[in-house]
C-alpha cells in the first residue's frame, strides 16, 4: 500500500506514470542495496568485465604472472566460463600446490565442467589443507553436484556443511535451499527457520550482512 502511494505522488509530482515508475525502482534499489541486499548489484559485473580486460591486458604482456592467472581463472568461473577458467588454474598447479583455496577452486571448476570424481577429488584435497576454506561453501557445492547422482553423499556433504559453518543466515539459507532440491521440504523449512533464528540472534553490526540471507529465507520459508 505505501509502494502505490509513493508511486502516485511521483506521478503526480513528475507528470508521468513511466519516469514515476523508474524512480519508485531506483529508490527501491538503493534502499536494498544500503539496508537489505537482496537485490544484486548492477555494478558488479561491469566492474568485473574491466578487471578481466586488464588482466588479460597483463597475461599478454606477461604471460609468466601467475597471480594474474589465477585472478583471471577466478573471475572467469564467476562468468561461467569455465573451460577457460579450468585451463588457467590448470598450469599454476605448481606454484598452488599448498594452498586450499586453489584446489577448492580448481575442484569446483571441474565439477561445473561434470567432471565429478575428479573435481570432488581435488575439492577434497583442498578441504584436507583447511577444511574451513571459502567457509565450508565447498561442501554444500559438492552437495549440489551429487544430487541427481548419489543422494546419500550429497547428504553427507550437506551435514559436513552444516558443522562447518553453522552461525549465519546465509548458511541456513543455502542449506535449506538444498534441501529442497533434494526433496527434503521438512528439512528445508527448518534451515530456513534457523536462518531467521540466527538472523534475530546475531549483534547489530552483523545484521547488515545477514539482512538479505534472513529476508530470502523467511520469503522461502512460506513457500
């Protein structure tokens, strides 16, 4: 009610339903992306999209700069792209061969790529360096991509997940979220439940960040 009140005084105030309409959804926008943060930013990509460009600017005039690759390789599996990413991470191998975070990521390339056993492999490898890499999300990725193959593992990995990281909305969240692609509703609605739980519980400080993970799972929640 107060959204259609809002948008008919900027009409009134404008003169026109269409610009009143835009500046009713820029506002909107803006507010989410100060308090909420449901709404995904429309500056990201664009910002992403220019740091691959210098990148790949860098890699041609120094094609030996392994950091470079490897940001490269990251920001290109964000895009999808993930052939290319996997040829990447692929030959820095040796200079990564420690640290968890590269084989996560070469791990969960692989697995976007179907490569299953050998990215589950190589995501575990990673997890034996630091089992708390990228804050258990590989866990819940490797939770996705055995779904449809092998439930018991990927419910599993899901409980692995859950240990891991078990004090944010945004884990509830997304765990709830698999739980519903497995079929398991009950267990969704509880994650989502424990997601607005830990929302309320959290200090003021750390409510900003988990606002939007809260919101979703309540959303979700009623479904």
């Amino acid at each position: 009610m107060g959204k259609f009140i809002g948008f008919v005084l900027l009409w009134n105030l404008v003169g026109n339903p269409v610009l009143a309409l835009l500046i009713l959804i820029a506002i909107l926008y803006i507010l989410d992306r100060r308090y909420v943060g449901i709404f995904p930013s429309i500056v990201r990509p664009f910002k992403r999209g220019r740091q691959i460009s210098r990148l790949r600017s860098t890699l041609s005039m120094n094609p030996n700069d392994v950091s470079s690759r490897y940001e490269l390789a990251r920001l290109l599996a964000e895009r999808k792209k993930y052939a290319e990413a996997r040829e990447l991470l692929a030959g820095i191998e040796d200079r990564y061969e420690q640290s968890a975070d590269y084989w996560v990521d070469l791990g969960m390339v692989d697995l976007k790529l179907g490569r299953l056993e050998e990215g589950e492999r190589r995501v575990l490898q990673g997890l034996e360096l630091n089992p708390k890499s990228r804050y258990g999300e590989p866990y819940l990725r490797l939770a996705e991509a055995f779904r449809h193959t092998d439930r018991d593992k990927s419910m599993r990995y899901l409980h692995e997940f859950q240990a891991v990281h078990s004090s944010s909305s945004q884990s509830y969240y997304l765990l709830g979220s698999m739980y519903r692609t497995l079929g398991n509703s009950g267990e969704a609605k509880r994650s989502f439940r424990e997601s607005v739980a830990v929302y309320r519980s959290l200090p003021r400080y750390k409510k900003r960040q988990e606002r939007g993970w809260a919101l979703r799972s309540w959303f979700a929640g009623l479904r």
